[in-house]
C-alpha cells in the first residue's frame, strides 16, 4: 500500500524542474493549437487549390469547345470548297465534251456524210 508521503513525494516530483506536469500540460496545448493553426492552413490551401483547378479546368474546357468549334468551321469549309471543285469540274468535264463531240466529232460525221453524198450522187 502507497503511504501518503509516497503520494505527497511523488505529486512533488511532478510538479517540480522542466518536466512538470504543468509545464507538459502547457505545452501540450501550444502544440494542439499550432497543429490545429497547421490543420486550418491546410484547409486553406486545398481550397486555394480546388479554386485555381476549377479555373483551370473551366479553361480547359473553353479551349475544348474553340476547337471543337473551330474543327466544326474548317470541316463546313471544306465541304464547300469540295463542292465548288465538284461543280467546276463539272463545267469543265461538260465544255471538254462539248468541244470534242459538237466540235470535233460531228464536224467530221458531217463531212463524212456530204462525202458520202458526193460519192453517191456519182462525183467520185
């Protein structure tokens, strides 16, 4: 069994020199409070970065529709330059057919008939 003295000494141990039990006590809760101070610069910290993410995101995602866009303009250009190039090529495929049957062909059929009819009506 623990005597009173034995209690009374050992209270007085612990309350004396640098390692008190008011001093352990104190300082227990200047770290509580400088780790709660780290816990909440913390806190700001993500938000700041959850902030600067979504601005950077929402730029992201603006850059991704320009070009979405922009791909969208250049394929509505092409569309249109292939169909000019279509209906050109369509002109041109028309006069060279034009020039080579009205042109060339018949004016030859046509001389071959009014040889035909000069060979046929005896001029040889």
């Amino acid at each position: 069994m623990i005597s009173i003295r034995q209690s009374v000494n050992s209270i007085l141990e612990h309350s004396q020199g640098d390692r008190d039990l008011l001093s352990l006590r104190l300082n227990e809760i200047k770290l509580e409070n400088e780790n709660l101070e780290l816990l909440n610069n913390g806190k700001d910290l993500i938000q700041k970065l959850e902030d600067i993410t979504s601005v950077q995101l929402s730029m992201a995602n603006m850059a991704v529709t320009q070009a979405g866009n922009e791909s969208i303009r250049t394929l509505e250009q092409g569309r249109v330059v292939l169909l000019v190039l279509f209906f050109l090529g369509l002109v041109v495929s028309l006069i060279v057919s034009w020039y080579y049957i009205g042109v060339r062909l018949l004016s030859r059929l046509g001389q071959l008939k009014n040889d035909m009819s000069a060979i046929a009506s005896g001029n040889f």
